[in-house]
C-alpha cells in the first residue's frame, strides 16, 4: 500500500497540473500547520506561565518561521541547495521589500530603538557570517551551519534573558483555563508540526518540478516564489499587526524572522545537508546570488533599520522606496527565468 501511494505521489510530480496541485496543498498545509502549531504552543507556555514576551520572542517568532525552516532542510536533505539557498535569501528580501514595506507605507510608526538595536547587530552580524560563506568559500558546509545555529543559539538566549528580566505586564486577565487541556494542545502541536512536514515536501518537490518543466533555474523559483509562500505567516502578523495599529511590532517581528531566516533556516540545512552556493542563475555572466541578491539581502535592511535607529521613527518614504525595489526585484527575476538578461 505505502509503495503504491509513493509511486502515486511521485507520478504527480510529473505532471504539470499535479505539480501545481502539490504546490498549493503545500503552501495550505504550511500555513494552516504554523497556525495551529503557534496557537498550541503558546497555549502550553502559558499553561506554565512563561512570560508572554518570551512566547512573542520565541515560540511565535519559531512558528512562523517554521515553514521556511521545513521546507529548506527538506530541499537540504533532498539535495536541492539552491531551493534552501534561494528560499532564506528571498524570505529576507520579502520579508523586509514587501512585508514591512506595505506596513511602513500605510501607517509609519515610532521605533523603540533600546528594543531594536540588539536584533539589528545581531541581524548584521550573521549576514556578515553568511556572505563569508557565500564569496569567500562558495558553499555551506557542516561547520558553518553549526555557527550559524550556535548564532541563533546566542540570540535566543539573549532575548530570553531580557524577557525575564524585564517582564512585559498585560492587563489582559489569562484566558487559558477554558482553551481546552493540555493533553490537546500536546496533540494539536505534534499535529500541526507533521502538517508542516507534509507540507514543506510537497513545495519543494513540486517547486523543483515546475522548474524544471519550464526550464528556469532552481534558485529563481526558491528566491521568489517559495519565499513568498513560506513568508505567508509573517504577512498575516504583519496584517493584524498592522490593522491593530501596532506598526512597531510587525517591525520586530520581521526583524526576528530575518534572523532566524538567516542563522536557523540556512544553519539547520546547512547542518543537516551541506550545500554549494547554486550557479544555475546568471546575471551579466556572473552568479545572480553573489552579484545581486546578497547585497540586495543586506540593503533593503539596511534601508529599514538605519533610519529608524537614527531618527526614532519608521518613514513614509522608506516603505515607498522598498516596495519600488522588490517590485524591480520580481521583475528582473522574470527577466532572467525568460533568459532576456
């Protein structure tokens, strides 16, 4: 029965419609699966009244996330680095381009920079780890995604320690006794996380096959269109975020998931599967990662978080300016998947 439904599930992939097919189920079971994986876990850390900044800090940041986490050590171990590569380098770029830069242009909001700087080093500093690998090595292997991790490591550790130290008080009376029991949201939790398992195998191979059918390189497909799916859950927080007029937080959040994207996401596939920087993906003859989308990786934070740091306050212009640049970015994309550039 279970070779069956292997030869069945592998027969899709061969298709164009069943490509397309997995690729949806795939993007729904990830976003559903984080849904609920966040909504379970923050219902057992509360259960043992862990501070809620320690919950927003970790295991929602964690959460949302997860999808790109899953769907990179899935390509990692099915050995498609450039799928893993291309997806944490274009969650970042849309993450910071389209995500943030939609909130920023809508309703820009004063920054707590005490609360920022710290993220911001420790974003710069891994991207400083990761382009070492990138230009001077020319592939992840085991020992850089376990710095990578050991980063990651640090910075919750950090986050933590400040959350404990400076607890957040709500007035909002706890809620949980009625939220179900313990035993379900155990449940949910191992539920969801198998969701996005599932899920994450179904966008990569699909993704690899639509790919290959239409004759563009890996690495564009995981820098634009994966990233984006797997960025969904940070677009909802953002969103909410967003609607709930706390502009501030969706900057932290998206900050947070850019961290992860570059010391956890890359570090756990670099880890698990090492991998060589894709040279499927040309641009003037020179590889389009190393050339464009690392230091545009680099400078749309940059344009993000600098100012804000100088000045206190998110402006109008910067949300309008990175949403110019990620709409320049899809589109040389398109340009070098139709090999016009």
């Amino acid at each position: 029965m279970l070779e069956q439904f292997l030869a069945w599930y592998n027969g899709l992939t061969d298709s164009l419609l069943g490509s397309l097919a997995l690729f949806a189920v795939g993007v729904v079971l990830l976003i559903k699966g984080g849904d609920w994986f966040v909504d379970s876990a923050v219902g057992i850390a509360k259960r043992f009244r862990v501070p809620e900044i320690i919950i927003g800090a970790t295991v929602v940041s964690i959460g949302t996330t997860l999808p790109e986490v899953m769907v990179s050590v899935t390509a990692a171990v099915n050995n498609n680095g450039a799928i893993a590569y291309g997806n944490a380098i274009g969650s970042i770029i849309c993450n910071t381009a389209l995500i943030a830069a939609l909130t920023i242009a809508i309703r820009p909001a004063p920054v707590n920079r005490k609360t920022v700087v710290t993220p911001v080093l420790f974003f710069f500093g891994a991207a400083a780890i990761y382009m070492v690998a990138a230009y001077i090595f020319g592939r992840f292997d085991r020992w850089m995604g376990i710095v990578l991790l050991l980063v990651f490591g640090v910075y919750m550790a950090m986050t933590v320690y400040k959350g404990f130290k400076n607890p957040v008080q709500h007035e909002e009376a706890e809620e949980e006794k009625g939220g179900g029991s313990l035993l379900k949201d155990l449940v949910v939790l191992v539920a969801s996380a198998a969701l996005i398992a599932v899920g994450a195998d179904m966008l990569e191979g699909s993704s690899v096959s639509l790919a290959t059918m239409a004759g563009i390189p890996t690495e564009v497909v995981g820098v634009t269109v994966v990233a984006l799916c797997t960025s969904l859950p940070e677009l909802v927080t953002a969103v909410t975020a967003l609607v709930k007029g706390h502009g501030a937080l969706s900057l932290g959040n998206i900050i947070g998931a850019n961290i992860f994207n570059l010391v956890l996401v890359s570090g756990a596939a670099a880890a698990i599967s090492p991998f060589e920087i894709p040279e499927g993906s040309k641009l003037l003859g020179y590889n389009t990662s190393q050339l464009f989308e690392i230091p545009l990786m680099v400078g749309v934070m940059a344009i993000m978080t600098l100012p804000a740091l100088i000045k206190g306050k998110l402006r109008r212009w910067q949300g309008i300016t990175l949403l110019s640049i990620y709409v320049a970015f899809v589109v040389l994309q398109v340009l070098i998947a139709l090999k016009v550039v």
